[in-house]
C-alpha cells in the first residue's frame, strides 16, 4: 500500500508532515515491536494499512476540539489521528506500560504537542467530557458505551472502529451511522 495514494484517494488532504511523522511512527513501532510486541503488525506495510485505517475517519468527521481514545494500544487510532488533525487535543488512555511508553516516546520525539498520554486504565481516569471518544479493538459495543459514559456530554460523537461484528452490537442502539469502508466499519453513536 502506498499510503499517500491511498489517502489522497479518499480526497483526504494531509499536509507533508503527516506523512513524515507517520514513517518515522512506522519505522519506531517495528524497531520497538521486536522487543516488546506492541501489536500484531509486524511489516512496514501491514502498519501502513493500520494507518490508513485509523486516518480514514478524518474524511468524514466534524471538527472537534478534544478526543479520547479508549485503549490506544500502539496507537492506533488516537496517535494517527492526533498527528493528521492537529488543532484537537488528544488524551489516548492505554493502561499497558509499555504501550504507553512507546506513545509517550513517540508523542515528544513528534513534539505532538496536542497529545496527553495516561497510562492507566479508563475507570482511572477523571471523569469530563470529550467531543469525540475514539476506540479500536478494545471490547464489544455495550460495554463500550458503559466505559465511555463518564465522558459524555450533549453532542459527544462516539467512534468505535468495529468488524463485521457491528451489526449484532448495535441491536438496541437507535441513534447510530455506521460508515463502511474497505476492510472496516466505522460506527458513529450521537449523544
């Protein structure tokens, strides 16, 4: 995958920099993933797809001013997005140590001044409201939309990153989009 092409065909416009901080995340996540197997993506271009994925939504999100990203993991997607929209403030809550590590690492040596790791668990964190709340891979929906309430507020949007699995989550659940693209269903719950 040629990430720039791929996105620049979803008429998703990043500025150069993007793309320079996302092969220097790209280079460190495999350096680092050999030593303390941060996630599954072991191929330059296996990451590369990972980022795609986590960039995507940016083609049809709203402006925002603070997210959350529930269990970043390596990153994905709360430090991807956090390095293509700048002007929102990205709080990514990942509770294994060396995880959030690598993302604090990662965050100053991108001087990613609009990222704030904890390395904590989300029942950890002080309860506010977001304008976003991201999540990928972390849990099914319902206990999803449990973890994220103390977080909610009129008008929070809440993306979760979900597979085909999304239609039987969302059974009980009646003010949602789900956005599909590719290899991913993108589900948008309205508060």
């Amino acid at each position: 995958m040629e990430l720039a092409k791929a996105i620049e065909s979803q008429k998703i416009v990043l500025s150069p920099l993007f793309y320079e901080r996302a092969d220097f995340f790209t280079r460190q996540l495999l350096l680092w993933n050999k030593v303390h197997n941060l996630t599954g993506a072991t191929t330059y271009e296996a990451v590369q797809e990972h980022i795609f994925d986590a960039v995507y939504p940016v083609s049809f999100l709203p402006a925002v001013k603070t997210v959350l990203d529930i269990g970043t993991g390596a990153g994905f997607p709360g430090l991807i997005m956090a390095m293509a929209l700048e002007n929102s403030h990205f709080t990514l809550v990942e509770p294994l140590q060396k995880r959030s590590a690598f993302l604090t690492y990662i965050a100053a040596s991108l001087h990613l001044e609009n990222v704030t790791v904890l390395g904590r668990r989300i029942q950890e964190v002080e309860a506010k409201p977001y304008d976003l709340i991201t999540s990928r891979a972390v849990t099914n929906t319902e206990e999803l939309l449990s973890l994220s309430q103390p977080f909610i507020a009129k008008g929070t949007l809440l993306l979760y990153f979900k597979g085909e699995q999304v239609y039987d989550e969302i059974k009980n659940i009646f003010d949602y989009r789900i956005i599909q693209a590719p290899h991913r269903n993108y589900l948008i719950i309205q508060r």
